[in-house]
C-alpha cells in the first residue's frame, strides 16, 4: 500500500484534493491532502517556506508513514521537493504537478517572470500577501462557476512563503520523480525542469487541461498517480 501525500499550491488548502483523495483510496492506498500553515483552516498560522517544509516532514514522520508518494503542485513543489530529501527511505516517489522545482539558495520570487523586485513590491502593496484572483485562472481549463469556488475559498498566501529560500543538500534530480506537465499553462516544461528531465529516474507526463487539473481533470489526474507510484509510467 502507498502512502500518498498531497499539497496543493499557492492559496489553496486540502480541500484541493477533495476530488482525487476518494480515487487514490479507492485503488487501496492510503492518502491524505496537508494544508500548509497559513492558509484555509489555517489561516493566521505564521509561515515561511521551511514552515511549509516542516509541515510536510511532521506529517510524514508523525503518522510513521512509508513507502511514501508526496505530491507537490504549483508553488508547493518547492517544499515538497525539500521534504522529498528529508525524509530519506520513507520516500517511494516525488510528484511535482506541474510545479516549481528547489534549487538551493533560491526562492519561488526569485524566478518570477516579471522579476523578483517586481513581485516582491507585490506583495508589499498587500501587507505581505500575495492575494489570489479570478484572471489568474483563467483559459485554464476551468468553468467560470468553478473559477468563483476557488477563489472564493482561496486564501492570501503569507510572503516569506514564496520570498524564503530552498535549503537542499542535493540535486533533486537524485530523488525518483515524476513531473507533470499542463499543456494550457506552457507547452513545455520550464528549463530547469528540462534539466531535470534529462535524469534517468525522472519522468514526464503530459496532461491537456490547465494549471489546476485537481479542478479540471481531477480521474484524470488520479490515474496518472495511481501509474507513478506503480512505476507504470511511460517516459514522454
């Protein structure tokens, strides 16, 4: 049986999940959705990215979990790959959902497309906060009513969040991973995830469906984990 960890990203809580959780239990598996300090019943809990990589580690290490998938989408695969490290021979399987990746000494702001300053000034114009809305979900693969739920249940994600930076001992290229890879949110992975690639104990999977395919693909989200943890996942 494996134990399948879930942490969605940026705003979002367990309730992400809520849709793919059923299905991996289902399939005979044991698996849980973490929400992260600060967000959705969380929220106010004062976190910075090594919070959210404590949170995933005490998650792990408290239930005695093994044989472990942890999946990270969007923002959370940057503690989620620092979790993958940490928790050493527990881990069967990293899965990044077409995520950022750790590189040590960097942050999420610190690849910004806009640029880091600009998306530091961001969050300072809300208070340290980086505030969802609807146009970010948009020509994603999401119904308008689907759009309002999100971002009405969405929480602001506390800065030190995405500002604080990835303390790995590694490249994670070492750890097994599976990346997945949403074709609405760019047709190829970014270039340190191309990198990555290149390592023969990681895979690619494409998946036609927006940044949020927990949302919009959420049986066909479900399977492609079910294939990674079995090892049935075909490199593309």
């Amino acid at each position: 049986m494996t134990s399948y960890v879930l942490v969605a990203g940026a705003w979002l809580g367990a309730w992400a999940w809520d849709e793919v959780v059923p299905e991996l239990r289902a399939a005979g598996h044991d698996a849980r959705a973490v929400t992260l300090s600060g967000l959705a019943e969380r929220k106010g809990v004062p976190a910075g990215q090594q919070t959210h990589v404590e949170d995933i580690v005490g998650e792990v290490e408290r239930l005695g979990l093994r044989d472990v998938v942890l999946v990270g989408h969007s923002y959370a695969g940057i503690p989620v790959g620092q979790a993958a490290e940490r928790i050493g021979d527990r881990l069967a399987r990293v899965v990044f959902v077409d995520s950022a990746v750790p590189t040590h000494g960097a942050s999420m702001s610190s690849a910004w497309w806009q640029g880091q300053a600009a998306f530091e000034a961001a969050l300072a114009e809300n208070d340290g906060f980086w505030i969802p809305t609807a146009p970010e979900f948009a020509g994603q693969d999401l119904t308008d009513e689907q759009i309002d739920g999100i971002v009405g249940r969405a929480t602001p994600q506390p800065g030190a969040t995405v500002t604080e930076p990835a303390v790995m001992e590694r490249s994670i290229g070492e750890l097994p991973a599976t990346y997945v890879k949403c074709l609405l949110d760019g047709a190829e992975p970014s270039d340190d995830v191309a990198q990555l690639l290149k390592s023969e104990r990681w895979q690619l999977v494409r998946m036609t469906t927006g940044h949020w395919p927990m949302f919009s693909r959420p049986h066909e989200l479900a399977r492609i984990l079910l294939d990674a943890a079995s090892g049935e996942t075909a490199r593309t």
